[in-house]
C-alpha cells in the first residue's frame, strides 16, 4: 500500500489446521464438502486462543510489500 509516495511492508503466514470427518466408507468419496466445512468449524470451536495458535503453527513467515 502506497502511503504518502512510501511502500508499506506487510508480512503473510501461513498455517494448517488438522480435522477429522467421519464416514461409513473407506473411499472418502462419499465425503461431502459440507461435511468437510462443518468438521472444520467444530475444531474451530473446539480450540481456545491459545490452542487454535498452537494448532495452526504459524511457522512459515514472508514479508510482502504493497504498491
């Protein structure tokens, strides 16, 4: 982002969050996109602060600059 002629630097992590979704099947192809995305917002829910920063281990860090 450009503010008075100056680029203003910003960084980007990146973080993955582990989940589990239950299936009468071996084949995940019986797996729907919406059991996917409620399974994911059950672990959100799950985690405190402090787990949910813990889990996502945000370890990989770049800095980015805005124009």
């Amino acid at each position: 982002m450009k503010y008075g002629g100056t680029n203003i630097s910003f960084y980007s992590s990146v973080g993955s969050l582990l989940f589990t979704v239950e299936h009468e099947e071996e084949s995940v192809d019986s797996v729907k996109a919406s059991d996917v995305r409620t399974n994911i917002l059950k672990r959100l829910a799950s985690l405190t602060d402090e787990d949910l920063l813990s889990s996502v281990e945000l370890n990989d860090t770049v800095e980015e600059e805005r124009v």
